[in-house]
C-alpha cells in the first residue's frame, strides 16, 4: 500500500510539472508576430496606405490585429503610453480612434 501511494503521489508531481512546462511554452509572446487581416476588408489590401485594427483575431495572444500606415499586419495590444510597448510606441490609430495600439519601432517613420 505505501507502495502505492508512493507511486501515485510520485504520478501526479510528474503530470504537474509536465502540465506547467507545457503551458509556459504554449504562452509565448507573439507581440508584432505576423497575422491575416480578414480577407476582402480595406485592411487586408496590401496596397493600401491604411491603418486599421481588427479585434476578437484569434491568431493573437491579444486578439487583436492592425496594420499600421500600410504596414503588414501584427499582434498588437492597447497601450495608454510608448513604456507599454516593448521595442516600439504607442500610437492612436485608426484615425478618429480614441485607443491606442502598440506599434513596433521599425513600422513607425517619423
């Protein structure tokens, strides 16, 4: 019986921290990684110079994805000031939008 108990307490330690590392690897940071905006919209055409936000995008952490000044699409997420934005600033978009959106430092010309 001590055995057992031995064995299933020993099971359960392993699945746990088997459970832990495979949600700390599943969580990584996907800010500024790559999305698709929704096909036929304004801001899917690659040729446009728009900024444009999509949110509830499921292929973002964050779910939300924007294009910024023509720019190709990335995860981004709202921010209130450039200190919320690791490697890039924050920036008000789209225009006659009252939230800002982090936006990397190599999209942003100024």
């Amino acid at each position: 019986m001590q055995r057992w108990r031995h064995f299933l307490g020993g099971s359960l330690f392993a699945g746990a921290l088997l459970a832990l590392t495979v949600t700390l690897t599943a969580c990584g940071d996907d800010m500024y990684a790559s999305c698709d905006l929704e096909a036929g919209s304004l801001c899917a055409d690659p040729e446009s110079n728009v900024s444009c936000v999509e949110e509830q995008n499921l292929q973002c952490e964050t779910q939300i994805c924007a294009r910024y000044k023509g720019s190709q699409a990335f995860c981004t997420t709202t921010c209130e000031s450039d200190g919320d934005c690791v490697a890039g600033k924050c920036r008000q978009f789209p225009f006659g939008s009252n939230t800002s959106y982090c936006v990397e430092d190599v999209d942003i010309d100024e």
